[in-house]
RNA sequence: GGGGAGAUACUCAAGCGGCCAACGAGGGCGGACUGUAACUCCGCUGACUACGUCUUCGCAGGUUCGAAUCCUGCUCUCCCCA
C-alpha cells in the first residue's frame, strides 16, 4: 500500500461510518472498493466530487477502484432522502446521462495505465441486470433478505409510516438491486468494499448483508458526511444553480468563484476534502489563514487545486486573471485595448452577450434603450431607470451619467462593450 | 356522503367597500462598510409615452359613483365528521 487509505480519509474529516475490521483489510491486501453513480443527469455537478475524490484516493493507496454507473438503478430510483416518489426516467434520456457520467468520471480516474492489480474499472450494473429475470430475482435475492430487514431501513421507515403517499413496490425494491450489484461485484472481482455517502449507507448495508448470505463472504463497508456549508444552505447550490463539472454547464470561471468564496469556516473543511494536500500542508495553511484571514490564503489555495484538477492549468490561469480584471476597481481603455477579442471571449465565457449593429453605434444610441431595447441586458425601462437611480451600472467598468449615449469610442478590443449592474452582474455587448 | 375553511405579487402573509400597486417578513437586486466575505446599516423590488396613466389580489359574471374587499356561478386546495 502507498499510504493507509482509511487513515488519510479519517484526518480529512472523510469517515462518516465504517464497518469494522474494514481499516484492516484495506491494510492488508489490494482491496477492490466501489462507489455507485446515479445517472440522473447528464454530467455531473461538485455535489458527486466527493465520490469522485475517494476513488481517486483508493487508487492512489494502491487499491483498485471501480465505478459503477447505475444504468439499472437509475431505473428504479434510489428512495434514499426522499419523501416522495419518484418519476422515473426515459431509456433515452438515462443512455445520454450514462454516456455523459461516464465521461466525466473517466477525467479523473485512470483506467488504463499503472500497474494491473489498481487500475480503475468502469461498469454498467444494467450489463449484469437487463437478462435477470423476475423469476430468477425472486429465488436467487430476494429469498435471502426478509421483508422485515428491509422495513427498518430508514428511507423505507420514514414513507411507510409517516403521512405523505406511500412508497411504490418499485422502489421498495431499489435497496435489492444496490445490493445485489455488491454480491455481482464480490463474486465476479473480488470487490469487497462499498463506499458512499452517508445516506447510502441503508442501501450499502443490505449489500453486504447479502455477500454474507448469498456467497458466505465478508463485504465492507465506509461512508462519507454529507459535505456542509456553515450557515446550513445546500453545498454545491449557487443562486444561479448547481455547479457543474462541465464547462457548458458551469464556465471555468464560475467554477473557479465557486471556490474563491468559500467561507472561512467552509475553507477549512474543504481544503481537507477536495484537495490532495496532506496533513501537515493542509495545517499549515489553515494557521497562515488565521494570522490574515483578509489574505485569503485558504479560499485561493482551494480554488487553485481543485480548478486545476477539474479544468487544468492553462483553464485556471484564465479563470485567475479573469477574476483579477473583473473584480479590479477600474480597467482604462489601454488596458482594455491590450486584449485582443478572443482572449476576452474567452474570459467572458458563461456571460450572457447580445449583438448590436455598428451602424447603430455610429449613430449612438441613448442609454435606456440601449440597456432594453438593443441588447435585452434589462428587461424593462422601469428597470433601467431604476438601475441608473441607484448609480449601479458600469461600461467597461466604468460609472456615467444619466443622459449617457452609447458610441463606438466606448466599444473595447475593437468588438465589444462591457455592461455591468453591481458588482458580479457582467453582460457582455458583441459590436457586429 | 355530511359539515367547515381558504385561494392575495418570487415565497410566507396582512388587508375584508374608497386613504391599495396593496402592511409586514423572507428572498432577490443595488449602495455604504469589508477580505470579490460574514455581520450591520440604507435604498429598490408590476408596467408605461412617468409628479400622470394602465394592468394586477384563483376564474367568469354582477351590485355600486367606486371592489382585493359585497353577491352569483365555476375551478382548485385544505380540515373535520361518517
């Protein structure tokens, strides 16, 4: 092993539950170990880096790490967390949803170079569960695990009981399928180890109870907290939405800000969490921090290793000095005029943009209808004169007065016009 | 099946004939402060050809000089008894 998996997670706050005998195992031998993804979505959002991160760890520990895309399971849907049922989704849509989770998990993960015993494995549970008959569901697994067992999980016990409208037979069911797919995985690559967060661990248990009865053999089991933020709103949650691991869900530079503005609080969990900083550098860093917190030291770190590991350097380079520009008290025209359109596209990217003709802008064009009518930046003129009463809006980060008429000398890099409102609200003005 | 309560702006929630574009809270946005933060403070939060006008209070009609407020019908929601 090149370090003790369960160790290194236990510092990072990463253990949420685990099953004894687990850290010796894993301290002992190569251990397969895998983690489940629900295609409900087409990619994934920073909600399953967690996920991601613990099988990034098991292969840096020398195991084997197997992702397991729920093509099956996402059929039934997991009633883990929910109080209502769920509607089920299209084979359409879960295809392009697999396709596209496979995709992501595969930037992180090496499945094919390293040594043999730990390179990583990716499945498709719905490869071994399309040809399972019903028949042969209910002789094989379903025998083996009482109806009883199953009631006192939580996720069952919480919509049996209580008011609400019940919970279908189908997803009833789900914690079979998870669990069978760990008595498939036991049996076919000696995976012995389920990882998930902490609200699988219902689901995850019912897994290792039927290795247990159905093969004999021990299976193993370890969660993860739920990732917090300090003031208790939903982590990974934006106004604006989820934040995504793709570009064109979520531009670098979003992403990038997602992690700048982590709280202090926050920082000091998630540089743990999301970062491969060991013990001592990640202590370090949280004592420098204190000294100064107005530096910042945490947040950049933060957003720096975990942007460059989704997105790569070259992509948090521009994302950095996107963000240096954009929160920077004032740019001058030369300044602006340095960039050339394509490095600006580029740092703009995510900003909503129009189009506004440059014969337009020879004429020039007054302020409130150029706010409205020409680019859609504001949705009325109520607003726009709302806007300008309130001395929030910028050109080029710019302030102007009232009776401003938009010309061509304001147009930037030679095509385009910078619009604010406040201080995060950019629109974009392509000149064409 | 019988009886009762209610539907108001993004959400919660007042208003019960004129003073209502509609109290208040939350959220959102903006400003000051600051660390691109938190806290705090302040302002804005239907539209327009803007000291005025128009459209909004479940839907459709009606009473009235005048309705979110009263009447009638409809739709939907909730509660209680069986």
């Amino acid at each position: 092993m090149s370090y003790d998996f369960v160790n290194e997670l236990r510092w990072r706050g990463m253990i949420h539950d685990i099953m004894p005998e687990t850290e010796e195992l894993m301290n002992s031998e190569i251990v397969s170990g895998y983690i489940g993804f629900d295609p409900t979505a087409d990619s994934l959002h920073i909600g399953s880096m967690v996920q991601i991160i613990l099988l990034m760890h098991l292969q840096r520990a020398g195991h084997r790490p197997i992702a397991l895309v729920g093509g099956a399971t996402g059929m039934i849907g997991d009633p883990s967390g929910k109080s209502a049922e769920r509607n089920l989704l299209t084979q359409e849509i879960l295809d392009k949803n697999i396709a596209g989770v496979k995709s992501v998990i595969s930037r992180f993960i090496d499945f094919e170079g390293g040594k043999e015993e730990n390179r990583a494995l990716l499945v498709n549970n719905y490869d071994w569960m399309k040809d399972f008959t019903l028949i042969d569901f209910a002789r094989d697994v379903g025998k083996h695990i009482t109806v009883n067992y199953m009631m006192a999980k939580e996720s069952v016990k919480k919509r049996v009981s209580g008011e609400g409208d019940g919970m279908s037979f189908t997803e009833f069911t789900y914690q079979l399928f998870q669990g069978y797919d760990f008595v498939h995985l036991y049996k076919e690559l000696n995976c012995k180890l389920q990882i998930g967060g902490s609200d699988q661990w219902g689901n995850i248990t019912t897994g290792t109870e039927l290795v247990r009865r159905m093969t004999g053999g021990k299976a193993y089991a370890l969660t993860t907290p739920l990732v917090t933020k300090a003031d208790g709103t939903k982590f990974g949650k934006t106004e604006t939405g989820n934040i995504w691991l793709d570009t064109d869900k979520t531009s670098v530079y979003k992403f990038f800000q997602f992690w700048f503005n982590a709280t202090d609080e926050d920082a000091i969990n998630w540089i743990k969490i999301f970062t491969f900083l060991d013990e001592k550098a990640c202590n370090d860093l949280i004592e420098e921090h204190s000294k100064d917190p107005g530096f910042r030291i945490l947040q950049k770190k933060l957003a720096e290793e975990v942007t460059v590991m989704v997105h790569g350097l070259e992509a948090y380079e521009t994302a950095e000095e996107a963000s240096k520009i954009l929160f920077s008290k004032k740019v001058s025209m030369d300044q602006w005029n340095r960039f050339d359109k394509e490095t600006l596209l580029d740092i703009f990217e995510g900003v909503p943009q129009a189009h506004v003709s440059k014969a337009d802008l020879e004429q020039g064009i007054e302020i409130i209808p150029f706010l409205t009518d020409s680019t859609s930046f504001l949705s009325s003129n109520s607003e726009a004169r709302r806007a300008l009463k309130e001395n929030s809006l910028a050109i080029n980060k710019e302030k102007f007065e009232d009776d401003k008429i938009v010309r061509m000398e304001d147009v930037i890099a030679g095509s385009m016009i910078l619009l604010q409102r406040g201080k995060k609200n950019y629109f974009l003005v392509l000149v064409d």
